[in-house]
C-alpha cells in the first residue's frame, strides 16, 4: 500500500442559498480554487489527473440524477475515470477515503475528490423530509422519525444516565460559532453567550435552533496524490506546499439504521471488543466502566455511536495513536447537533463514556487566543472543530467531510492566513489532526488521520 497525500484543496463559500450559481457551477467554484492554490490551470491539471470521485448525498435537491457526471463534465474531466459515493451525512467523508483508496492501490496517482449540495432549492421542511428519508421509512418516517427528534432522544438518554446539562451543549454552541466569525467560508460567523443559544426557539427539548446546524448550498474538493504524483505536478510547475500531508489512518464503522435494533452490550462485551487499548490497561477506567454498568448503563443504547468507536479504534491502529486527546493538534467533527460533539468526543476517546459534557464546558476543545466569554477551568489542550464545524459553517452534505478535510489540510500547512485572510484559526505548528464525519444516527462513519510527514 502507497502513502498517500493531501496536496491541496478548495471550498466554496457555505451559504443558505446560491442564487447565482448552478450546482455545477458551486462545483467548479471549490475545484477552481483547489488548482489554482498550487499554481496550475484547470486545462493543464485536467491532463494531469488520473480520476476522480464526486460526493453528493441526494439526488432530491438537484431534480438530477446523474448529477456527478454533469459536475464531472463541467470540470473538464471527461472522460477520466470518475464514480459518485453516497453515505448520509458520512458522503463527503466517503468520497475522501474513496480518493485515498484509488491512489493508495496504484489504481491512480492523482485523484481529486470533489463534493457539493444545493439545498436552497427546496423549502425547508421538504428538506428535512428529504433527510429524514435516511431513516428507515418502514418504520421510523411514517411516526414522524425526523433527525433532531432522534437526537433529542438520544441526547435526553445521555442526561438521564451521566447528568449531561443543556449548557454543556451550549457551549459547544458557542465555541463553534466564535471560531467561524474568523472563517471567510462559513454561513453562520455569529459571536453567541450560553443564555442566546438556550434562549433561541426550541426544536425537539432540549435542542434549541442554535444547537443545530442548517441546511446550505456549498462544494468542497481536495486533491490526493501517491508520491509518483507529486513528481508529475511538481514537474507541470505546480507549487505544493511543505510539509507533505500525509493521509495515515483511515477507519471506518455502520451501524443499524434502527435504533430499535440496536444491542445493548454487557461489560465483558464492551471491554472485550470495543474498549481502547488505552481504556482497557487503566485500572480507574476499568473500575469506572465497570461502576457505570452497575448503575444499569447499556453499550452502545441510544447515546453512544458504536460505528464512531469502531472508525476511530480502526483509524488509531493504522496510525499509531493511543491517547488521542493528547496526540491530536486538532479534530474537525461532525457535529449536526452539539449534542452529537459531546457523544463523539466519547467515541472518539477523548474522554470516557459519561464525562462528554464536562469536556465541553472545561475549555480543553477551545482555541488559544480566541474570547469566547466563558469561564474555562482549563487550558485549550485539543481545539474540536477551529473552522467552526457543521453548526456554525453549515452542512451541504456532500460537501461537508471534504470541507473538514480541506481545511485539516490548510492546519497542517500552516496555510489558515493564506486561505483564510486571518490568522486567528491557524493552530500553533500543527502536526497531526483527525477528521470524522457521521451519516443518519451513527449508522456510516468515517475517521481519517492526517499529518505532516517528518
């Protein structure tokens, strides 16, 4: 197996709606700008690249189907091989480790992954029915199974058994938008107090309209290459920034789309199969663990997201990593919700199951150097989400884990002034970052390991 590299990418601005552009055209605007950053035209790449990828997630929102190949056309990338990923939330994840994939095999040496949605096409709550077609529509649509109302349940659940407050989430609310006020790219560049997001009309109790992201119009794409492709760019004039982003652990995990179906593991189990290295040789982890089923607690119920422990167990494997909240620079991850943060900070292995919340509140997934307003007990330790997450930039869906991509790429470069015009969210010498992306309730999810190669 080949390394493989994040050269470069591009990001449209994430809106609530592009009147001005075709979804081809918001396309072309991400691809565009990932080109042109090392130097190169789009005429001259196109010879250059071997293939491609296209991520979006339905076909609803273009009246299209087939839309992939009309983006590939207007790229100017046919006839180069190209196929089209669909994974829920997860699609712009996919699409990424699709494109490492292709070059890792030898079956390519350039290829660029690319993702995009217009959702302004459609009124809102046909949107959310067009999401809500991700659940099971046997048996969960027709009751009404709409996405923030399986995240209130799950979330409520998370309360009931670890004593999670509503201001927890709050904060991450509020961290999330203040990083995006110095995000050129994002929908949502709000600066928000604790009392503004549990203020803001509620959804599904406790998730208030600032606890949630939105639907966006939006593209992002970001070009991958085996070390023979970095020869073949470099040697067309391309300019690509050092150090080398070096793509070093991928993993993945599904799960039922039911809830319902959802098992309900026993300690040993648990331990067994699912518990980190790092978990599993702590003696207090052990003894907490053990407490928590004691009290009644089930893995993974409706408040853990079992595919998360798996991408994330199978990422840190093939990347070495085993305490990932002191081993991370920086996460960018999926947080449609802020409850599903604190659940994914659990997942993740930053902390334990039950102590999400607390995570949230202590000022550890802060950013140095920005005021949020809070009372932080702690220093920033692992910044989650400095580009300001779904919450805050918005979620295209086939654009979003390609965003998270593209801008881990940025960090690790050390290119967040450049690209962005502000150095505020540019991560002091950034060496290594996680990007997680989420489908449904947790039931595709991708985790990729990026860093800079020594």
């Amino acid at each position: 197996m080949r390394n493989v590299y994040a050269v470069c990418g591009g990001v449209s601005k994430f809106a609530k709606a592009r009147p001005d552009k075709t979804f081809q055209a918001v396309a072309k605007e991400a691809y565009d700008y990932a080109v042109s950053s090392i130097g190169l035209d789009f005429e001259h790449f196109a010879e250059i690249v071997d293939g491609s990828v296209a991520s979006y997630f339905s076909d609803h929102f273009t009246r299209q189907l087939m839309a992939g190949i009309m983006v590939q056309d207007y790229l100017g990338l046919c006839p180069k091989p190209s196929h089209r990923v669909e994974g829920g939330g997860a699609t712009g994840g996919i699409c990424f480790q699709e494109a490492w994939k292709s070059v890792a095999s030898g079956h390519m040496d350039v290829c660029v992954a690319y993702g995009f949605e217009t959702m302004s096409h459609v009124e809102t709550w046909k949107g959310n029915e067009f999401i809500a077609l991700a659940s099971d529509v046997s048996f969960d649509y027709p009751v009404g199974g709409f996405y923030s109302g399986y995240y209130a349940i799950m979330v409520t659940r998370h309360m009931r058994d670890f004593g999670t407050t509503a201001e927890q989430m709050a904060h991450v609310s509020v961290k999330n938008h203040m990083n995006a006020f110095h995000n050129p790219y994002a929908q949502k560049r709000r600066s928000l107090t604790i009392a503004d997001v549990r203020n803001a009309p509620m959804v599904a109790w406790p998730l208030t309209r600032l606890d949630i992201c939105v639907m966006s119009d939006g593209a992002a794409a970001c070009i991958l290459a085996s070390e023979d492709g970095l020869r073949r760019l470099e040697s067309a004039g391309a300019k690509i920034p050092r150090p080398l982003v070096k793509i070093s652990g991928i993993g993945r995990g599904t799960d039922t789309m039911r809830m319902a179906d959802r098992p309900h593991y026993d300690y040993d189990y648990f331990m067994k199969h699912y518990a980190s290295e790092q978990e599993k040789n702590s003696e207090d982890t052990r003894n907490y663990y053990r407490e928590l089923w004691d009290r009644g607690f089930r893995y993974p119920g409706v408040h853990s997201f079992r595919a998360g422990r798996n991408a994330a167990n199978m990422a840190y494997k093939n990347a070495g990593i085993r305490n990932p909240i002191e081993e991370f620079d920086f996460i960018e991850l999926h947080d449609a919700y802020t409850s599903s943060e604190i659940q994914t900070y659990e997942d993740m292995g930053l902390c334990r199951y039950g102590e999400g919340g607390p995570l949230a509140a202590s000022g550890k997934t802060a950013m140095r150097g920005i005021d949020y307003g809070l009372d932080f007990k702690h220093a920033p330790q692992c910044p989650v989400n400095p580009s300001g997450g779904l919450l805050a930039c918005g979620h295209p869906v086939g654009a979003t884990g390609l965003m998270q991509a593209v801008f881990a790429t940025w960090q690790i470069q050390g290119g967040i002034e450049l690209h962005f015009g502000d150095p505020a969210l540019q991560i002091a010498n950034a060496k290594r970052g996680a990007v997680h992306s989420h489908a449904g309730t947790g039931t595709y999810i991708t985790v990729t390991v990026m860093e800079a190669e020594h």
